[in-house]
C-alpha cells in the first residue's frame, strides 16, 4: 500500500501563482473598465468643446492604462486578453478623435503606448465621432469647416482601405473599415446635399 501523496507543497505553490495572476487580472479589469469610462467621457468632452476636460480625462486613462501594463507584465496572457485591449481601443479613439477634430498630427501607437490592433480599430471609430463633428458643423452652417471634417474622414478611410491583414493579427479591422466606409459615404452625400442647398439659397438671395 502507497502512502497517501502529500499535495501540500504543490498546492502552495500553485495557489501563489495563481493568486498573483487573478489579483493583476482583477486590477487590469478594474482599470480597463475606468479608462472606458473615461475614454467616452472625454469624447463627449470634445464634441461639447470641453478641450481641457477631455484632455484631463485622456489623461487620467493613460495613466490608468500604464498601470495595467505595469501589473500585467508578469502574466502576459492576461495583458493581451480582451478587456485590455478593448480599453486599449476606446483610449485610442478618443485621442484621435481630439487629435482629427483639432487637425493636429495623429499621435502614433507607440507614442499612445497602444498596440497596433486597438490602435487601428480605434482610428477608424473616430470615423464615427467625426461624422457626428460634421453633422454639428452642418447645422452651424460652417461648411468649410465640414468639408475639412469630411476630408479627414476620407484620408482615414483610405489608411484603413490599404490595410489587408487577417483579421486575427487585426482584431476585426475589416468589420470597422467597412463601418467606417458607410459612415463616410453618407456623410459625403450630407455635405453634397447642404453644400447644394447653400447655393441655391444664395442664388435665390441674390448673394452670387
């Protein structure tokens, strides 16, 4: 008769392993979660023309971020599930979105310090946010200004367009290029429509 295995030893040691990896787990959650939050915060932020409220919501998403990667290190299949990179995502999306609004330089991925896959899918949801910028621009009558919005619209999408990777080295780009494809062409036939509009109340006025 064998004695009974003393399993001790192997459950201690891998309890504390495990207990690390679901405490960073629980902390890059939590904090994924916050910069979302943030991150939508800070877009409307933008759009209500709250520049340093959203840059002071950026922030504080970025600094969350950091925190993740700075607990996740050690257990990098935790730092690349999901959650990370969905927060990852809308953090993006909402320093392009400044970033496109402002006709600034777009921040690069490793200046954002966000990989390459949210980074992308979060250009082209910015697609999205301009549409809305454009169709506030339009009922402004700054037309000018719209057809600038437009036109960075069209340079996203053409980014995008190029971009013929596998969805799983993207993490579904396609799906939000040809979102973003849609977005841009209605937004095209909006402006169309309003710039027609103008000048046939101009002619009508008499303006020239």
């Amino acid at each position: 008769m064998t004695d009974t295995p003393d399993l001790g030893p192997l459950a201690d040691e891998v309890r504390e392993v495990l207990d690390a990896k679901h405490a960073a787990r629980e902390r890059g959650l939590q904090n994924s979660r916050t910069v979302i939050r943030l991150s939508a915060n800070a877009i409307r932020s933008l759009h209500r023309g709250e520049i340093a409220e959203a840059e002071e919501l950026m922030a504080r998403a970025a600094d969350l971020l950091e925190d993740s990667r700075a607990a996740l290190a050690d257990h990098p299949d935790v730092l690349h599930a999901g959650f990370v990179a969905d927060s990852a995502k809308e953090y993006a999306e909402a320093r392009l979105t400044a970033a496109l609004a402002a006709g600034a330089a777009l921040p690069l991925p490793s200046e954002l310090g966000v990989a390459a896959a949210p980074y992308l899918n979060g250009l082209g949801e910015a697609v999205g946010e301009m549409r809305r910028r454009m169709l506030d621009l339009l009922r402004a009558g700054d037309l000018e200004e719209g057809e600038r919005t437009l036109a960075a619209m069209e340079a996203v999408l053409d980014l995008l367009a190029t971009l013929d990777y596998s969805d799983g080295m993207t993490g579904g780009l396609r799906r939000t290029t040809d979102v973003a494809r849609a977005l841009v062409e209605r937004s095209r036939a909006d402006l169309t429509t309003t710039v027609i509009q103008e000048r046939l109340r101009r002619d009508l006025k008499g303006e020239g």
